[in-house]
C-alpha cells in the first residue's frame, strides 16, 4: 500500500512540472548564488562550473514536455519558442558588446560567448521536417540560442558588466521553496 501511495505521491510531482519563465528565473537565480561563491577567489579550473548553462536546456525540455502534455502542443511548442526568443533578445539588450578581447580567461569567454549567442543561422535548422519536427526543432533551435545568451550573461555577471536577471527584467525572483514533508516516525 505505501508503494502505491509513493508511486501516486511521484506521478503527481510529475504533473506538475514547472512553467518555462519560473524554471529559467530559478536558473538564474541558482547563479546568483554560484557567483557568491566565487566572489573573492582566484579563478582555477574548478571554476568552469560557474558557468554553467545545462538548467536552460533543461527548463527548454520541460517546457516542450508541458506542451506535449498539453491540447495544443503544436500551438505550445511555437508560444514557448517565441518566448525563448523573446528571452534572448532581453538577455542580449543587457549585455555590453565586448571590448578589445582581455588577457584573462573570463574576458575571452565573455568575447567568445558574446559573438555566439549574436550569431544567426545559416539557414533554415529544420527544413524539410514534417510539422510536428519543424515545430520541436523550432523550439529547441530557439533553446539553443537562448543558452548562448544565457552563458554570455553569465561571464557578463561575473565581470561586473551585467545585471542581475532580476534586475534586468529578464527574470522573476523565484518562489520560495515549498516546506518539505517530514518523514513519519
């Protein structure tokens, strides 16, 4: 009887997997609080960890899995692919282009990252797919580009030449974290 009561306790978590805007928000967020950690430090390789951008891919997948899960995937897929583009463009408006590339690694990563996430395809990523493909690669193409921008905001941050997120307009402050159950004795 408790397995069935943990396996409904586990699809209902499922269900309720998070909006693409709230998943990114906590995103940066969880940035925010990497970069603390590293305020003050000299770089090493460990380091490379601060810029991380695998949480905007995955907020990208669970958006399209609440679109698959929805009445109108197709319809879904092309809202959350407009509204990854429309992401990138206000993650971009905040980011200075890049001076003169520095001698450091972070200026360089900021450079590079920088002219990545500008960069525009050289042409159409999903020619030639049947309308449900063209639509998911549509989505993921714009959660590409979209993490590009995200890891030049990244490098920006650390460097004092972007925002916060928050600040930017780009993202909302998380919601707190639910209390968890205690375990039963």
């Amino acid at each position: 009887m408790a397995a069935l009561v943990g396996l409904a306790g586990a699809l209902r978590a499922e269900d309720e997997l998070p909006e693409f805007a709230a998943c990114l928000s906590a995103e940066a967020d969880r940035y925010e609080w990497r970069l603390q950690l590293h305020r003050g430090r000299a770089l090493d390789a460990e380091d490379f960890d601060l810029w991380d951008v695998r949480g905007v891919e995955y907020c990208g997948n669970i958006g399209v899995t609440r679109c698959d899960r929805s009445e109108a995937p197709l319809d879904c897929q092309r809202a959350l692919t407009a509204e990854q583009e429309a992401l990138h463009g206000e993650v971009m408006a905040g980011l200075p282009a890049p001076e003169v590339t520095g001698e450091g690694l972070p200026e360089r990563l900021y450079h590079t990252a920088w002219h990545l996430a500008r960069d525009v395809s050289a042409g159409p990523d999903c020619a030639g797919s049947t309308e449900v493909m063209a639509t998911w690669c549509a989505a993921r193409e714009a959660n590409l580009r979209l993490k590009s921008a995200v890891l030049a905001w990244q490098v920006g941050r650390y460097l004092g030449l972007a925002q916060p997120a928050v600040i930017a307009g780009w993202a909302k402050p998380p919601p707190p974290p639910r209390p968890r159950l205690r375990p039963e004795d």
